[in-house]
C-alpha cells in the first residue's frame, strides 16, 4: 500500500531536476556589466551595433567577459568595476547621444542556463539599493489646462463663424458662454456642439442674458486625465534614460499616479532633479540670410542648433509660439500621399499666432526647438507650403513611421501634461541593501539548521526524510521566485524563512499521526498509509487560511509587503506539494518494498 | 524521543473559567494601553522623512542633534540603529518644505560637518499616502477575518468560523498592545506580520477542529466536553512541535535579521507564542458557549415515518 507508481517517482524527479536548473543561476552571482540602449525608437539594437560595441572595446583593449545582444540592447559584462566603469565612458564618448550607456549587473551563469531563462532572482531595490519614488499627477491641473485651452478656442471659433457672443468665461468646471439673444446662441450652440464633442451644453437665461453652459462630459474627463498620466510616463522615460539607469521601472499605479523605480541610482538629488524638470519647446523660423561657419559664433539676432542628425542649422531668436501652446501631437499619415506625418492640435492663442505667422512665411523653413538641460536641439524643420489656420498642423515628408512616432513623442513629452509631485520616497544605498542580503540569508541558514536538528533528533528516520523535504521545498520555492522573476525583497525573505518555519508543520502532523496509529497497534505499513491520509486534509485546511492571508496581502501590500505575499502564497504551494508528495515518496522508497515491515525509525 | 507521552486527557474545559479569565483580563490590558498609549505609528503611515546614516567613527548624537537644529530641524529624532556607527533621523512632515527634499537638506546639514557620512536608507512618506496605507491595511485586515470565517464556515459550520477568528483577533489585540505598551515602532512590515499571523494561527484552531470533529464522529457515546479535551491532548504535541518550529525561525530572524527586520520578526515571535495559547485555551471554550453539539456534523438519521398499511 505504500507504493507509488513510477511515473510518480518520475514526475517528482524531473520537478526536482527543474528545481535545481532554475535554482542554479543564484549561486553564480553577479559581475559589473555595462549596457548600451538606442534611445531613438529608429534604432534598434542589433548584431551591427554589438559589433561596433566590440570594437570600441576592443581599440580601448579592454575584453569584456561576454557580449551579447539582449532584448534592444547590448550587454558588455566585465570581471570587476575598473574595467566596467572604463569601458562606460569609452562607449560614451565614442557611441554619442543617441545611445545610452548604462552601468548593470549581469549574472555570471554560464549560456546554457540563460538560454532556458533561468536567471537569478530578481532582488527588490531595498536588497541591490536604488530609489524608488512615487509621484502624484496633479489632476486638477490638468483639467484646468483643458479647460484654460477650450475657453480660448471657443472665442476664436465663434469669431471665425462670425457668431456675435458677449463673453466666454470659466467659472469653477464650467464654462460660460454668454450671447445677446436666443438667435445667435442657436448657431452658438450648433458650432460648439459640432466642434466641441467633450462639452455638454446646456442653455440658460439669467438677467436678460442668453447664456450657454458648457461642463466636461464625464467620460471626456477620464481621457484627459488619462492621457495626462501617459504624457507624464513618456515624458518620464524620457528623462530617465538620461540618468543611464539600466533597468528603470516607471509604472502607472491606481488613477493618477506613477511609480519610478530607479536600481543602483545613488545620487538621488540629480534623480529628483532631472524627473522634475520642465523641458520646453519653441517653433522659430529659419535664417537662410546668413551662411554657416561651423565653429564661429551665430551671426547676431539668430541662434545656431544642431538638428537630430547632427546638421547645424540657424534660426532666428524671435520665438512665435512655446511648447505650452501644443494640446496635442500624434503620429499619423498624411491623407493626401500616405507618407508617414505629425498631427498638431494648438490651443487658440497657439493657432492664430501660427495662422499669422505661416501667411507671412510661405515657402520658408519653421524650426521647432526642444530645449532640455538648457541647450536647444531642433527636433525637425519644415517647409511652410500654406497659410495654415485652425490649429491642426501637420508635418510630413522625409520621414519613415518610426521617426514620425519620435517626433510626436518629443513634441509631446517635452513639457509634463500637469505638474507631478513626489509624495513617496525610499532610498536603500548599496552597502545596507548587501547587508540585507547577507542577514537574511544567515537568519534563514541558522533557522533552517535548528529545525533540520531538531527533527532529525525527534523523528529519526522520519525527521530526515521531513528535512529533505524541507531542503526540497526550499529549492523548488527559489527556483519559483526566479522562474517567475518576482520580486525578492527583504520581507520576502523573511517569508522564506517563515514559510519554512511554516511547512515543517505538514511533517510533524503526519510524523505525529503515524506515531499515534502505531500507537493504537496499528502495523507499521498501516499506520504510514492512515497517518499520510488523515493528516492530508487537515494539512489542506489549514494551509488554505495561510493563502487566504498572503492573497489579501497581495491585494492590498505594496512594495516590499508584495514581496512577502508573493513568497507567502508561492511558499504554501511548493510546500504542500513537497511536503506530502516528495515526503511520501521518500518514505515509500525507504519502506514500501518491505513486506513485513516490524519496526519504523519514527522516534 | 518523545515529549508529551500523556496517558489521560487532560481536562482543559474544565479549567475554561480560569483561561478564559486570563484572556480577558491580558486581552483588557491589551485595549487598556492601545486606547490610553496608542500606537507608535511609523512614518509609513503618518508620513514624514526618515534618514540612515553611517559614520566612520562612532556617532555623537549630541553633535547630530546641534547640527540638524542649525539647519532648521530642531524637531529631528536622532537616534542609533543597530550600532553605534549608525544613526536613524526621523523628521516630522513640514508644511513649507517639500517633503522630498527634506532628506536631501538633513544630509547636506550633516556633511558640512563631516563629508564622510554615508547614506544607507532614506523614506520619505506623503500624508497622502500614508491615509491610503492605513486604508489598505484596514481593508487587508477585514479581508483576511471574512475569508477565514467564510472558509471555517464552508468547511465546518459558523460556530466553528466565530470561535476561530475571535480566538485570533484576540491574538492581534494582544500583537498591538505589546507594540502599544513598550511604544515599538508599527510600521508596513508589522502590519504584514500581523496579518501572517492571523493565517497562520487559524491553523491552530483548525487543527483542534479538525480532531473535535473526527472524535464526534468515532466517540459516539461521549460527552462534548470530553471531546474536547480529547483531542486538544491528542494535538498538544504537534502544536507545540511546529509551533517550536516557527518560533526557531522567527527567533533566528529576530536575532540575526537586522534592525530593519527586528519588529516584524518580534511580531511574529509574539503572534506565534500567544496563537499556542489562544487557539487552544480560548477557541475551545468559545466554542463550548457557542453550543457546539453532534448534531452539527451528523445529521440525525431521519426515522421512516410509520406507515399503517390496512
């Protein structure tokens, strides 16, 4: 009766032999690495840019351990930090701006291992060190930006159909449009219902006016503010991926705000500095009186930038309009030719000004400037072929789909939709995340010991094969973490070890039922059968309250209390199934075949 | 080896005046000083700025405190961490300064003195989010009772749900009133701790239930009470076996874990110890004044009803 078939054994072998390959990349360690990303959606990182990676190293004779391309980047990994941080700014200097060059860990498991995706586990930011910060959107801004632009382009859209109107106002979240009799605030009304599907009108007359009320529809409300947070997100990764941040993590968390996790970064004030800052954006016209001596200085009333390939062109340094007057930019396709473009969308003060300026410079080249860390970049140049009025402008021509995404993507992120403030922050430096680490794999490994010693002591044969469940509960437990690659935080180590605390509860009821049949004269083959079935759905029950505990963690944790719900929940798991199943096994190995079986080592 | 060879049960229910006066009067000692002392909240959940620093040589704090009242935080809390090389900061939320830069102001006023101060952790919380942690928690913990008194309910019957999560909220009356009396930090991870230990030790209770319900079933003729008593002997070993256990793990984590883990190792030390005690001595008793009976596992056998047949 204490027999499993062999595709039993067999199937808790190969999850062993599972257990172990995943397991394996945490012992290797890791070693300093450097990391070259594209930063222009155009590039891609592939086998030319890992060759000229190569190069580079190699001219500056340094050898990296191993070079590999991974996901969109290229991964250089060294024997220690001298040469990591060498070959940095080698790669820096000769790779230019259009790439970062980031500072990483890889690990030093050999290929075979990484090509089945078995990787270390991936350690929270309290356990390498790094910041982590979360961000408020301020949403109300947001809104008001909306409805500041809508309050302008409602008068100048009223203007344009020549309807007589008295006033637009806002007055809280509403917007007041005021005409002098029923007639005109018809049209009125007919105009802004057409143009202006966000509004729900509503006609009103008070003291002799004719009013018009215009208030956001719920569900246009939602979009703004959700384009906001995914504006700020861009507008983010943008600004990280100057930090040379390897592996940044910049989420959406609940409705409005924005999680920024940032490893390795140390130097925090500059992080704060450069996720804060305001970029802006200006469209100036080209200067094509003057020619260009590269190296002199700008001829006077014009300023010299360098456009995204690296041209110089001059501009005049009279402004016409400012980032702030930009609601929108989308990559889109020109409906005449099909050729990738821009889609602008300009708030009304942005589309008269541009309406007056592209009349007076037909056939003339405009520059739209990103400006970032005080220095100006162009980020394109069109020719103006018409007067262009309304607001909606469109770029084309000479760009492929991906540039039109970098565009708009630049013209959108170069100013933050509404104003962010940090309203969380955790810091862990490097040294205080290795000694988390080490302490909590000490408290574990002293843990482990005293219940390996106990059991064996207590349980004698039955002690050991419940430690080698334990050891095999443990392994299959990292091997999990690294398989899923969660998060391992401090808490989540501490889970470790409590969950092992934890499941040698499962043992000790079998052991102690097994005892308690012998007991009762029940023969030894008897007694391990009804100790490993009775024990089974208490184990069952009282592991499902544990779940239920770690599931409304989960729900409900953040951060580093996320850690320890997943090892909870993942822990109970392995658990149960190593706790009865390989237990059993190990059991019935040992004693299965005996027929007459007169004695049990069980204390 | 073997511990607890005991031959006759042991009439626990009997003595269930005495254990149930001790609960209540541990357990009105614990609302005592939760309601006079209250808890000493970390900044997780009422916010502010937390700094720790590492000095090359043993920290003067004295010095520490005269340098962070020059650049305008005489309120700081300035305490050691673990060693005498290391100094916590605790600095209230302000009104004027943005909460971010606080940190960034508590460093730079301590460089000026010494450029080798090393910074190892820095926590910055918001009142916002503070509000929401507390939210959560709250939420957390409302979800773990009704999913345990919903389970026990499912799998045994209400009695049986009730006097499980009151026996363990008894528990965490008790966790917080040891953090309330000696004013320990309750930060985030005590709070997970807290809750670890409501799952953990509703295994307890249903270990006992699970062996009240067998003995229901197998000692037909026998007195509630004595089943009771019966199968709370007959699980006392293996309670006191696994609970050891944990506590060995817990114990280790307390001792070697660190200062970050220190409090949320002692919650669950505390937690572990008192879920021995409780699920035994307060979930049984509870359980007997709920009325528990045989019939709430075996449904009386229906007598056919007698026929007349002519």
């Amino acid at each position: 009766m204490n027999r499993y078939p062999l595709w039993k054994y067999l199937l808790i072998l190969a999850v062993l032999l599972a257990g172990l390959i995943y397991t394996l990349p945490n012992f290797y360690g890791e070693s300093p690495a450097v990391q070259v990303s594209p930063l222009r959606a155009s590039l891609k990182a592939d086998a030319a840019l890992l060759e000229r990676v190569e190069k580079i190293l190699k001219a500056a004779s340094l050898a990296p351990e191993v070079a590999a391309l991974d996901g969109n980047s290229v991964k250089a990994r060294f024997a220690d930090t001298d040469n990591q941080l060498k070959a940095k700014d080698v790669l820096v200097g000769q790779l230019g701006d259009d790439y970062m060059v980031a500072l990483n860990l890889l690990s030093r498991s050999p290929p075979w291992l990484t090509n089945l995706h078995a990787l270390p586990m991936y350690l929270g930011l309290d356990l390498r060190g790094g910041v982590h910060f979360l961000l408020q959107v301020d949403m109300k801004a947001a809104l008001d930006k909306a409805l500041e632009a809508a309050t302008g382009d409602i008068r100048s859209a009223l203007r344009e159909q020549k309807i007589a109107y008295s006033g637009v106002s806002r007055e809280g979240n509403m917007l007041l449009v005021k005409f002098r009799d029923a007639e005109a605030r018809g049209k009125g009304e007919a105009e802004i219902k057409q143009r202006f599907n966000d509004y729900a009108l509503n006609a009103k007359e008070a003291g002799g006016e004719f009013m018009l009320q215009a208030t956001l529809k719920p569900e246009a409300e939602r979009r703004i503010q959700d384009s906001a947070v995914q504006q700020n997100l861009l507008t983010l990764r943008n600004r990280v991926n100057e930090l040379g941040v390897a592996e940044p993590v910049i989420q959406q968390q609940g409705a409005d705000r924005v999680v920024v996790q940032l490893p390795g970064v140390q130097d925090t004030a500059r992080a704060k500095d450069i996720l804060g800052r305001t970029a802006t954006l200006e469209v100036r016209m080209v200067d094509d009186e003057h020619q260009i001596t590269p190296g002199a200085a700008a001829p006077f009333g014009t300023d010299m930038f360098k456009d995204r390939d690296g041209n110089l062109l001059l501009v005049k340094k009279q402004v016409i309009l400012t980032g702030e007057r930009i609601n929108d930019a989308q990559p889109g396709f020109d409906s005449r030719n099909n050729e990738p473009a821009v889609h602008i969308n300009l708030d009304g003060v942005g589309a008269r000004k541009f309406k007056e300026a592209s009349r007076e410079n037909i056939g003339k080249r405009m520059a739209i400037i990103l400006f970032e860390k005080g220095r100006g970049e162009i980020v394109t140049a069109p020719v103006i072929r018409e007067e262009i009025g309304g607001g909606r402008v469109q770029i084309s021509g000479q760009m492929n789909t991906m540039e039109a995404q970098d565009t708009a993507l630049l013209l959108r992120a170069g100013a933050l939709a509404a104003p962010m403030e940090i309203i969380e922050e955790r810091t862990v430096g490097p040294s205080l995340g290795a000694d988390n680490i080490k302490r909590g794999f000490d408290s574990t490994k002293i843990g482990f010991i005293m219940i390996a010693v106990f059991m064996i002591a207590y349980y004698l044969m039955f002690g050991t094969i419940s430690v080698l469940a334990l050891g095999a509960n443990l392994l299959l437990l990292i091997a999990l973490l690294s398989m899923l690659q969660a998060t391992l935080t401090l808490p989540g180590m501490a889970g470790i070890a409590l969950t092992l605390g934890m499941a040698i509860d499962a043992n000790v009821l079998i052991n102690e039922r097994i005892r308690e049949e012998l007991r009762n004269g029940v023969t030894p083959q008897a007694a391990i059968h009804a100790g490993y079935d009775r024990a089974f759905g208490t184990i069952l029950d009282s592991n499902i309250t544990t779940l239920i505990a770690g599931i409304a963690l989960f729900m409900f944790g953040s951060g580093p209390i996320k850690g320890f719900a997943v090892v909870l929940c993942l822990g109970i798991l392995t658990s149960m199934f190593s706790a009865i199943m390989i237990s059993r096994a190990m059991v019935n190995l040992v004693y299965g075949r005996k027929a007459r079986l007169t004695k049990i080592a069980i204390g | 080896m073997e511990f607890f060879r005991i031959k006759k049960d042991i009439p626990f229910m009997s003595y269930g005046r005495y254990t149930t006066t001790i609960s209540l009067v541990t357990f009105l000692f614990a609302v005592f000083f939760l309601a006079t002392k209250g808890l000493n909240l970390g900044i997780d959940f009422i916010g502010g700025t937390v700094v720790e620093v590492h000095y090359a040589q043993p920290a003067d704090l004295v010095k520490v405190r005269e340098q962070l009242a020059a650049v305008g935080m005489p309120d700081a809390l300035v305490q050691n961490f673990g060693s005498s090389h290391d100094v916590l900061i605790q600095v209230p939320l302000k009104q004027g300064l943005a909460g971010a830069k606080l940190s960034e102001h508590v460093l730079e006023g301590l460089r000026k003195h010494d450029t080798g101060v090393e910074m190892r952790r820095v926590e910055f919380v918001g009142p916002q989010v503070g509000r929401d942690l507390i939210e959560n928690g709250a939420l957390a913990l409302l979800l773990v009772s009704l999913g345990i008194i919903g389970y026990l309910w499912l799998r045994f019957e209400w009695k049986f749900g009730l006097a499980a999560i009151l026996a363990n909220m008894h528990d965490v009356v008790i966790i917080l009133g040891f953090f309330s009396f000696f004013q320990w930090e309750f930060s985030l991870s005590v709070l997970a701790a807290v809750l670890a230990v409501l799952g953990y030790s509703v295994n307890e209770s249903v270990v006992v239930f699970d062996r009240i319900r067998e003995n229901f079933r197998n000692m037909r003729k026998t007195e509630v009470t004595e089943i009771i008593d019966n199968a709370i002997t007959r699980t006392m070993s293996r309670t006191i076996i696994t609970h050891g256990s944990t506590e060995m793990m817990v114990l280790a984590m307390l001792i070697l874990g660190g200062e970050t883990l220190h409090y949320f190792a002692m919650a669950l030390a505390i937690g572990i110890l008192f879920s021995i005690y409780s699920s035994v001595l307060v979930a049984s008793p509870l359980l007997m004044l709920f009325g528990v009976s045989r019939e709430d596992f075996i449904k009386p056998e229906k007598t056919e009803a007698e026929e007349v047949l002519p």
